[in-house]
C-alpha cells in the first residue's frame, strides 16, 4: 500500500497512456493497428540503442555525450562499409592494427618516462615535438598505403553505385590495391609514426600527479595484447588477397552479421578512446564537455561527408530477409524458413521481416543482455552503485575511471550497432544522426535521464507514438463538428514527440522512472 501511495502519479500517469493507446488503435482494423505498433515498436528498438547508452554514460559519468547520434551514423556508414566494400575493411586492417597495438603500450612507456631526469625545458617540449613528427610521419606514410575504395567523383564508382548494383547482384570487386612505393618503407613509417605517437602521449600522461601505475598483472596483459595486435597486423597483410576473396565470397546475410559484430565492436573501441583522450581531462568542466562532444559531433559528419559523401543511399537487406516470387508473402513460419521472404501476413496485412521483425528481436536481446550485465555482474553492481553515489564506490578502492571508460565504450557500441541495423530500414545519410540523437534525448526525458528502464520505455512510448500519429496522417481522425476526418500533418510527427515528453516532465520532472534528486 505504501508503494503504491508513493507512485501514484506514476502509476496514474502510465494509466492514461494506456487508456490513450487503446482509444487510438479502436478505430483501425486490426492488421492496420498491429503493423503500426510493430513498427512503432522497430523504431522505439532503433531509439533505445541510442537511449540506453546516453543513460548509462549520464547516469554514471554526469555527461552528456552530444556527438552520440553521429556516432550512430558513422556505425551505420562503417557496417555499410564492411558489408558492401569488406575489401576497404581489409586493406585497412593492417595499418589500423599497427596503430593500436603500439597505443596500447601508452601505459608501460608512461611508466618508463617517468623514470627519465631531463632537464625542464626538454621535458616541456619533447612530447610536442614527437606528437608533430609522429602526426606528419603518419599521415605521409597513410597516404602511400594501398587501400581499395570508391571514388565520390566518379558516380559509376560511387557508394551509391556499389550499393545498388550489390542489391540487384551485378556487384564486382575492383582489382587489388598493390603497393606503389616501397612496402618496408610505408610500413616502417606506419610503425615509427605510431611509436612516436604512443611516445609523446606517454610524455603527456607522466604529467598527471594523479595516475595509477599499472600493476605487473596489467603490464604483462597489455605487453601479451600489444604482441598479438602487432603480429595479427602482419598475417591480415600476408593473406589480404585470399581473404578479401573469402569474404566477397561470402553471401549476404553471414556478411551483414559480421558487419553488425565488427561495427560495434569498433565503435566500442572507438568509444573507449574518445573517453580517455578527450572526456575524462574534462570531468571537473561539465560545460567544456558539452561543448567537446558537440564539436566533436561535427567533425564526424564532415569526416562521413568527405569519405562517403553526402548523397543519401540504402543498405541492401541480407538475402534471408529480402526473398520475394514464389511463396512470398509468407504465409506460415514454414514458407518464411522455405522461400525467406521479404514479408509475412499479419491477420491480413503483410509485415516486414527486417523492418518490423528483426529490428524488434534485436532491441529485445540487447535490452535484455544490458539488463543481465547491470543486475548480475560485478561491473554492473559498480554501475548501479556509481549512479547512486560515484564518491563513494571510488573510495572502497574501486578503479572508477576504468569503469568509466568501459560504460562509455559500451555505449557508443550500442550506438553503432543500432546504426548497423537502421542502414537496411532507415537508408544511410548526413541527418540521421541528429534525427535519432533528438529522438533519444525525449526518451531519456519521458522514461528518466539516469534509468535505464526508462530509457526502453521511453523509446517505446515515442516510437508508438510518431508512427501513429504517421497512420492517421493517411486515414485521418474522426472529430466531432467536423465534416472531414483531421489529418495530422508530417510537422506533426516531431511536434508530438515534444509535446509528450512537456506533459511527462509536467506531471513527473524526473521522468516516468527517473529518481528524485
């Protein structure tokens, strides 16, 4: 009874938006109601990726990461990349490998400078002077490695022209890139320019009074994954050719999978340096963070614009969601298994496997997954506990800005994986990002900035919503002392979101789920 007098409001609140949805779907037959709640459903999955990663990192680290939905766009623009052209991927693994594994040795080196005497004005200036040289090295010896791509000015050459004729099967692969100067030569620069890199961000690190001395346990992990980096970098080099022809080989649906995988985790990544890099000097200076992020948002547009360019494309669906003819729609999950149909009939209606089927499946393994990870491990307790009082979990003696760095990569893993799986639905272009960011952002307002439950049910509430409002923008709303049925307009979708998430924060300021401060 007490629980129940101390969420009342919630508990009224939730009750209307019931009530409100039932009144919605009474005036619709019932295959036009479900296929619009599936497909409210697959954008609210699409919303929560990137909801449940602002959640987490808000909720645990106090930051707002506004660069999160180009995130989600250059996770999108990478699976397409991986999927379509896996010959770039390639070719770009060997250089990418050489990179990390020398970063990976910035704490053993910050160790070893530290234990250097050199005079003050060498040790101001060393690490900017290899940051340059290492930079410029770099850069030089990048631009002579071989890497097979697209050309942006020649449409024929283009991602859109890969991507159609990867849907319709005329696709080809071009011919392999071959080194043109000498292979010692642009690979030693590769290596030297990261070394000196790692070098001069160990100069900086040694600076901070405050950092931990990795213990031998960690010397010796970081020491085992700098070797196998370093040495898988040289296998991908020697048997690039034969396996660019595997994966080009390959069909779609295994292809579309291992894009999904390998963009997540090299948004994770990807993730996991931008937080120690660039947000974790910044935690004292919350402002400087939003502007950060921000910033940093901006450069990964202009960065997608300049390597794929700013026409809008599809992703092709894998084969197993994209069959039609014979037996298509599917009428039985046996026709669905037999002939792989693109839809299935829906008590009448036909419903997309991808679109309204896959997508929610996904969302739901992932809710579920995160769920598990933050009620039933040891990093989730930290989690849970960091969010209710960070101060204290760091002072039993737990490492929080490593969990830090974990929550974020995290996050901007979900964030690309739910770009992955929105290229084949939503299509890929410049403004997703910030369609999808604004999307989460009401979310996380209406569910709780810092719940994760509240970031699903969030999601869900305004996928449901546009899509509704979307349906009776074509069959119209029956209003009284009005002849014509009222036919929302398309300004309408967005414009009801934010009205939703207004009369939310109204009722209840901390969101549906949100804790009081």
């Amino acid at each position: 009874m007490e629980w129940l007098l101390e969420n009342r409001t919630r508990l009224l609140t939730l009750g209307i938006l019931i009530v409100l949805f039932l009144l919605a779907i009474s005036g619709m037959p019932a295959e036009e109601w479900v296929i619009t709640a599936l497909r409210g459903l697959a954008l609210g999955a699409l919303t929560f990726l990137v909801a449940a990663g602002l959640s987490i990192i808000f909720g645990l680290m106090d930051v707002l990461n506004l660069a999160h939905g180009e995130l989600f766009m250059l996770g999108a623009y990478m699976g397409w990349t991986i999927y379509v052209r896996p010959d770039t991927v390639i070719d770009g693994a060997t250089p990418f490998l050489l990179i990390a594994s020398l970063l990976v040795l910035v704490p053993l080196l910050t160790r070893w400078v530290r234990s250097l005497t050199l005079p003050d004005l060498v040790d101001k200036i060393w690490p900017w002077v290899g940051l340059a040289a290492g930079i410029g090295l770099l850069v030089f010896a990048l631009f002579q490695y071989p890497l097979s791509t697209w050309d942006l000015e020649n449409y024929a050459q283009s991602p859109i022209s890969n991507a159609i004729a990867f849907e319709t099967g005329t696709f080809q692969s071009p011919p392999p890139a071959e080194f043109e100067a000498s292979p010692v030569l642009v690979i030693g620069g590769v290596i030297v320019g990261s070394g000196l890199l790692a070098l001069a961000a160990a100069g900086f690190s040694a600076r901070q009074t405050t950092l931990r001395q990795p213990s031998p346990t960690q010397m010796r992990n970081i020491a085992i994954v700098s070797g196998g980096l370093f040495a898988l970098a040289f296998v991908v080099l020697a048997i690039n050719n034969p396996l660019t022809e595997f994966m080009l080989g390959l069909g779609s649906t295994p292809r579309f999978f291992i894009a999904m995988a390998l963009a997540s985790v090299t948004g994770a990544l990807l993730g996991w340096t931008i937080e120690v890099t660039m947000i974790r000097p910044l935690y004292d200076r919350p402002i400087y963070q939003i502007m950060l992020t921000l910033g940093l948002g901006f450069i990964i547009l202009e960065l997608v614009r300049a390597v794929w360019g700013r026409p809008e494309f599809q992703m092709p669906r894998p084969a197993v969601f994209a069959g039609t003819g014979e037996g298509c729609p599917a009428t039985s999950i046996g026709d669905l298994v037999q002939y792989q149909c693109a839809t299935i009939e829906v008590l009448g209606g036909r419903v997309r496997m991808y679109n309204e089927v896959f997508i929610i499946i996904v969302g739901l393994l992932v809710l579920g997954a995160v769920a598990l990870l933050l009620q039933r491990t040891r990093l989730g307790m930290i989690i849970r506990a960091g969010v209710q009082d960070s101060e204290m979990v760091e002072a039993l003696g737990i490492n929080v800005r490593q969990v830090f760095s974990q929550v974020f990569a995290l996050g901007v893993g979900l964030a690309a994986l739910g770009g992955v799986l929105a290229g084949p639905s939503l299509g890929l272009s410049n403004g997703m990002g910030a369609r999808v960011l604004l999307l989460a952002l009401i979310a996380l307002a209406v569910g709780g900035l810092t719940s994760f439950s509240g970031a699903a049910a969030g999601a869900v509430l305004i996928g449901l919503l546009q899509q509704f409002i979307i349906k009776y923008g074509q069959i119209g709303i029956n209003v009284p002392f009005m002849a014509e049925p009222f036919k929302p307009s398309p300004p309408l979708v967005p414009a009801s979101s934010v009205l939703l998430m207004v009369v939310i924060l109204l009722i209840l300021p901390q969101g549906l789920f949100g804790r009081k401060e």
